[in-house]
C-alpha cells in the first residue's frame, strides 16, 4: 500500500496534544514503521511549513520529510485537477483548488489518500480517489 498523506494528519502527528486515539495519525504511524511506501509533495509540505514557528521546528519538519519520496504534479496534473473540481461541484461537491490536486496526483500515481478531512471522502463518490478507511 502507497500512502499520500494530507497535511490535516501530519498537523496532528505533529501536535504534542494530538489525541491518542486518532485513528488516521495510528496508521501513519504503522505504516512508517512497517517501511510502507509514504509519499509527499510540495503543496502538503508548505502547509506544513506555514503553520511551524522558529527556524529549530522548521529545520526539524525539513529533516522528517527529506527521507520522504516526493510526487510534483505536471501540467495535466493541474488540467485533470480542474475537472475534477469541477465535476465535483457540479454534483453538488465542493472541492479547493489544492485538495483537487492533492486528489489527482493520488490518482494519477495510485495512491491512498490519509486524510482526516471528510471533504475528500465526498468528492471519492464521483471519482477514482481512493482514500484510507480505518479497518
């Protein structure tokens, strides 16, 4: 299994008062370990990076992420994303420029989306995004 985790779980793997239970930081966790295939990309990375203080936490989220493999999105990335959104929105789904792109890069490499935010789940009815589901 190839994860694209979004910055929604890494912001609370991050946290130090995260809730314990939280069942998407538990699967990174297991699948960090397990060396499963975990991948990024500059957009998660910069969310990440806005939301870290201080040149020592920033230092340190660059060192966390460098072992990672990371996916850049191309032009039809950016054109099949559009559609996406769109086609979303016309049935009645609304999807952000970035989460539509997030989106198709998983779909484009075959990967699980990890995510806690449930408007991904929304916009899987009407497309190939495959998303991870606690078992």
């Amino acid at each position: 299994m190839s994860l694209l985790v979004d910055t929604s779980v890494w912001s609370l793997a991050f946290r130090r008062d995260a809730p314990a239970d939280c069942p998407e930081v538990k699967a990174l966790r297991v699948a960090l370990e397990q060396g499963e295939s975990v991948v990024c990309t500059g957009l998660i990375l910069q969310e990440l990076l806005q939301g870290f203080a201080g040149a020592k936490s920033r230092d340190r989220l660059l060192q966390h992420f460098s072992a990672l493999p990371f996916i850049s999105p191309d032009r039809t990335d950016h054109v099949e994303a559009a559609e996406l959104r769109n086609h979303c929105r016309r049935k009645g789904v609304q999807m952000g420029t970035i989460d539509a792109l997030i989106a198709q890069l998983c779909i484009r490499h075959d990967l699980i989306l990890l995510s806690t935010d449930a408007d991904f789940r929304h916009a899987a009815r009407f497309c190939p995004l495959r998303n991870w589901g606690a078992k």
